[in-house]
C-alpha cells in the first residue's frame, strides 16, 4: 500500500513563474491537507480539501495560491507568479479520519 | 498567543539521559493530542498519540493536563536516534494545528 506521494520532490522556478505541487493520497484516505513549512519555522496548515471540495482554506494565503482535489487525479496546490518568500517544503497529507499521514514533501525554491 | 507553543530548543543531552518537553495549547475545546517526530526537516512521523489517562510506549512517556492545557512528553534512556524535532500537535476544527517543534540532539 503506498503511501502518501508527492511530485516534483523539488522543484525550482524564477519569480513571477507558477509552481503546481501534486498529491496522491493514500489508497481509501479522502481527507487531503496541504502544509507549508518555511525555513526554520514549523510547519503551517494551508488548507484541507475532500473530493471536489474545499472545506478549509484558512491558512491560504489570500492571492497567487489555490488549491483542488478533483473527482480523478491528485490534489494541486498551485502557486501563480511565485516569489522568493514562497519558498519552502510543502508537504501534503492524508487521512481516514484523525491522525495524518505524510508524504515526503516538495521542496520548492524561488530564484 | 500561539495555539500551540512548545519549549524553545535546541536540547543538547548526552545518551542516557531523561528530557522532558512541554506544550501548551489555547483552544479548550481540542480533544485530540499527538507527538510528532521531524528528522532533518523531512515529513513528519506520528510518535505517539496522547491520552487523557496518559500513555507510555517504551521510553516515551505522554501527559496530558486539560485543565491547564499543558501536554508533555519524556523520552527515558535517551538514544542516538532520538535526535530530532519533536512537534507537539492539537486538533483544532478541521485542521491539526503544530506547535514550533523543538530539537532534541542526543550526543554521545
């Protein structure tokens, strides 16, 4: 049973470029939650999505960032014309219900 | 406040050693309590849930006081391994909120 998978692992883009980050959750989990984690910080929650639905964007920034989980296919974060403050580890997670599953991350820098 | 504020680190401790880390938390309406473990900055991995009995599993040990909303975690015989950071993580609605972490180095 594969985990939680994340894509690009790290991914390096110039400002005003976009970045797309792709989660695959778990097999049977439905519950997807986008984390970001700046340098030497910890770790703060972007938004928590079902299937087709966004049911938690707080922690969203308000511009450039959104987030999906269609009916096929993984979760998107995508990041529209990046700066250099969006770089960080984005990591995703999935759950049955509770305690969260994580996937390795992708590490997205801003040159 | 914070919703979550752990211990300032870095914990620099010789094997062996007993270390204790402490969390508090501002929402009391939270019901659900973690300990997470960070290596390097790589994905964070569940340690332990954390009861309101308390629990132990081995060498770590979790407290939980509701009434000051005060969470802790020990960690006996400290290893090699047990370098990391250590994330203290309540529930909040929908969401898991995580404390800073705080880092445990463990030398020999």
């Amino acid at each position: 049973n594969a985990g939680v998978m994340q894509n690009p692992r790290h991914l390096v883009r110039r400002r005003g470029q976009e970045a797309r980050l792709r989660c695959s959750p778990m097999k049977g989990h439905s519950h997807v939650y986008w984390y970001r984690q700046l340098p030497e910080e910890g770790l703060k929650f972007m938004v928590y999505l079902q299937k087709e639905n966004i049911i938690d964007e707080s922690g969203m920034p308000k511009e450039r960032f959104s987030a999906e989980f269609p009916k096929e296919g993984p979760s998107i974060l995508r990041i529209q014309q990046v700066v250099r403050g969006d770089s960080a580890a984005y990591f995703c997670a999935s759950s049955p219900d509770g305690e969260l599953f994580f996937g390795e991350g992708s590490r997205l820098t801003v040159l | 406040r914070k919703e979550v504020e752990q211990d300032p680190g870095p914990f620099n401790v010789p094997e062996g050693a007993t270390v204790a880390f402490n969390c508090t938390y501002s929402n009391s309406a939270s019901q659900s309590f973690f300990w997470y473990r960070q290596d390097c900055r790589k994905e964070p991995k569940l340690l332990m849930s954390v009861y309101s009995s308390g629990n132990e599993d081995g060498r770590f040990t979790a407290q939980l006081n509701r009434a000051s909303q005060y969470i802790s975690l020990l960690i006996r015989d400290s290893k090699l391994s047990d370098s990391a950071t250590y994330l203290c993580v309540v529930n909040a609605p929908r969401k898991l909120i995580f404390g800073q972490g705080t880092e445990l180095s463990v030398k020999p």
